[in-house]
C-alpha cells in the first residue's frame, strides 16, 4: 500500500502503520493470542522477554482523526502508531489469559522447536488448499519472539497526536 502512496502527489495522503492493533471487536490479534490460553495454562514462546508494541484500537482511531484534520506539512508521509509503551510478551500474555482463566499459570515453549512446527504447520495449511487454516503460523512465531519497538514521534510532531490508552486500559474494554 505505501508504494502505491507513492504514486499519488504527496499532499494528497498520509499514510499510518499501525503496530498490532487489538480492541472491541479484534478478528485478529486476540483470537490468535487466546488459541494459546486455557483454563490451567497459557504458551509464551521463548522466554517471555521479548519487547513489543501493540496498539489499542482507541488510540489508532485517534490518530486516524488526527491524520484527516492534520495539517498540510504532514502530508506524504507514514507514520508509526503504537500504543508508545513496549511491554514484554510475557506480562501481555499473562494479563491477557487473565481475563478469561485467572488462575492459568504460564507455560515456556522454546524457541526453535515452535519456529520448526510453524513451517510444518503453515505448509501443511497451504497443502490442504484452504481446507486447514494453521493456528500457528512462522508469522505469529515472530510476532511474539521478535523484538519491535516503533518510533512513534513523527506521529507525534506532525500529526498532534499522542496515544491516549495503556495496553492494560485497552484489555478493560474487551468483555
């Protein structure tokens, strides 16, 4: 999509690159996240460790405000948005799982083995043309074991914006 962007005359866009957006309503980010919950146990791949941005859906809906009524020096340009606290995957996970299974206790997978079964997995989704959608895939491995810290101060200097709601804040708000 941002290569398209650069098609077009740059007054006449701002691009926004969210990281991991997850709220009321997520078909993405929570559903796959709850696969690796249940009642006794919740999987943190690696050491839990990891630093990673998400995104409240709250705070990329302000920013997307922001964008529309932005002023004309913040046209053709992307933008990073993330909640602007990184947090370890561990302590998301956990707080997390508690919501639905308050007394799951979490449960350390390595690394390298879940990276393998990832490609086993994925391949055999794609082999079955559709007909088995992988729960686990090299993708969502790297999601949770990767570190990604985005700089939002762009988004801040040019776009006014500033996120409003805390990783913790945004969880409330999903039943």
């Amino acid at each position: 999509a941002e290569k398209l962007l650069n098609d077009f005359p740059s007054s006449m866009w701002i691009g926004l690159r969210p990281r991991a957006v997850f709220g009321k309503n997520d078909t993405t980010v929570l559903p796959r996240i709850n696969k690796l919950i249940n009642s006794k146990r919740y999987l943190v791949i690696g050491n839990g460790k990891t630093i990673v941005d998400v995104t409240c859906m709250n705070n990329f809906l302000d920013a997307v405000e922001c964008a529309i009524s932005a002023e004309d020096k913040a046209t053709g340009r992307v933008y990073n948005i993330s909640n602007g606290k990184p947090l370890e995957t561990g302590y998301m996970m956990s707080k997390i799982a508690q919501k639905s299974h308050p007394n799951s206790k979490a449960k350390h997978l390595p690394h390298a083995p879940i990276k393998v079964v990832s490609y086993i997995i994925n391949t055999i989704g794609h082999l079955s043309f559709g007909l088995v959608q992988p729960s686990l895939t090299p993708y969502s491995v790297n999601q949770l074991t990767k570190r990604m810290v985005m700089d939002i101060s762009g988004a801040k200097k040019y776009l006014g914006w500033i996120p409003k709601q805390s990783f913790e804040e945004g969880l409330e708000e999903i039943r």
